[in-house]
C-alpha cells in the first residue's frame, strides 16, 4: 500500500510557504525511508495563506483518494477545507482549530466565512489524526477539543506549544499506523 501513497505537507501561515522546517523535514526523511512519496512544496501567499490561493495550490498537486495531507496550524485548517469537497486517503492535523481565533491574519485567510461542514469532512477520508497542545500559545486547547469532537480524530494531545521543535516521533508512529 505505501508504494501508492503520497503524502502532501501544507505548512502555517507566516513561514513563506516553506515546508522544509522543523519536523517537516524529520517526517519527510522517515516516510522516505517506507517507501512513501512526499511531496513538500513551497506555497504561494505564504505569509498569509488565504484560500482562494491555497485550495487551488492544492488541486494542482494532483490530490487523491491515495493522498495524504499533513498540516500544520492553518496549513491544518487548509487541509480540512480542502477535505469538504475531495476526496483524500487521510490527513494529518496538527496545532489545529475551527474559529479566526479573534485574529484578524486568520480574519482574513477566509477560511473561516462559512462553517465547517464537518461531515464532509470526515466522510471524505478514511482516517483523520490529530495532535494539539495543551499548553499552546496560539490554540486554546478547547478548539482542538471540539474538532476532535466534531470529526472522531485519532487524537493526540500533548504538552508541545505550537509544534514547532525539529524531531516529532510520535506523529511519525500515528501515521505508522494508517499506512
């Protein structure tokens, strides 16, 4: 099954569009190593990530139903939207949440003008995992929780901040598990 599999990182907001940092890389280097495809390509409107530019990046990544999309803090929010209307294998979502968080860089990325149609969400895809923070500096704990709640994630919740260090081993194992 691995051979099939590809694996699309979509990063947050403010990093240029770069999917090379932090544990983007780690997890690239391992699931390399199983034989899974990555793909992690540098996105345009990185600083503010706005749909309208980040959902049309995606389709042009030829996303499948053997596709994986892993994101991290908007790039998550990316992914969900994303799921609402095509088919995916799974996704990844960390640091994730479900308001603009009274911010006005989330305000304006436009993911957040419609509700979440949250059963699309989930029934687009055969496995949804997540991971959040409880001592995060920009999600409150109580968004991740609703998500969770609203999709029936695998879910992970760790004392990690924004998931921003260099190795993540334990979202390598989750995903061990669905590939």
């Amino acid at each position: 099954m691995k051979e099939n599999i590809k694996v699309i990182f979509v990063p947050g907001n403010g990093g240029d569009g770069n999917t090379s940092y932090g544990w983007f890389s780690y997890l690239k280097s391992e699931l390399e190593k199983l034989g899974v495809q990555v793909i992690s390509p540098i996105y345009p409107d990185g600083n503010l990530a706005r749909a309208e530019q980040w959902l049309p990046f995606l389709e042009s990544l030829d996303v499948d139903q053997n596709t994986i999309l892993i994101g991290h803090s908007s790039g998550a929010i990316a992914s969900m939207r994303y799921a609402e209307n095509h088919k995916i294998l799974g996704s990844v979502l960390v640091s994730t949440y479900y308001t603009d968080l009274n911010l006005e860089l989330e305000r304006i990325s436009n993911y957040f003008n419609e509700p979440f149609n949250w059963r699309a969400i989930k029934n687009n895809q055969k496995w949804i995992i997540q991971f959040n923070s409880t001592n995060d500096h920009f999600i409150p704990i109580s968004e991740a929780r609703f998500v969770q709640d609203k999709l029936g994630t695998d879910y992970h919740e760790l004392l990690e901040g924004h998931f921003q260090q260099e190795l993540f081993p334990e979202l390598l194992e989750a995903i061990k598990k669905y590939i």
